[in-house]
C-alpha cells in the first residue's frame, strides 16, 4: 500500500558508496558516523561530479513518474 518516495541525488549517492566504496569494518558500522563520511564526501565533490547524480535522480523519479503516475508525496503529519 505505501509508495516510496524516489530516491534524490544523495542518497543514489549514498547507496553507491555504501556498496561499492565502504569496506566493511573501515568506518565501522555505526550509521552515524558512516553517514557523516558519506556527508563530507558529497560535500567535497566538484559540481560536475554531483551533476551525474543529480542526472540520475531525474531518471529515477521519471521511472517512479511511470510506476506510479497518480503518487504525489503528501507528509502525514504525527501529533
């Protein structure tokens, strides 16, 4: 029943580096301080570098455009 949303640039970002660059046990496995890394690394990319993510979430939402062409994202609020 729940849609998710599509994926941004970062965290097409974060996925990759999570499986492609990470060596299980160099940063350890705290999310925390992995996310951080992962931060700084985006942080310091040139722009073009960050322009091939930013070209791959365009093709990701596209592709959820298709998948589910009502879905519009709409935050439930908790109180």
């Amino acid at each position: 029943n729940h849609i998710p949303r599509p994926a941004n640039a970062f965290m097409l970002f974060r996925s990759d580096f999570v499986k492609h660059r990470h060596k299980l046990g160099s940063l350890g496995t705290n999310h925390c301080s992995l996310s951080k890394t992962i931060s700084n690394c985006w942080k310091q990319l040139k722009d073009e570098e960050k322009a091939v993510w930013y070209e791959k979430a365009q093709i990701e939402k596209a592709k959820h455009q298709e998948m589910y062409p009502e879905y519009r994202y709409r935050p439930s609020y908790r109180k």
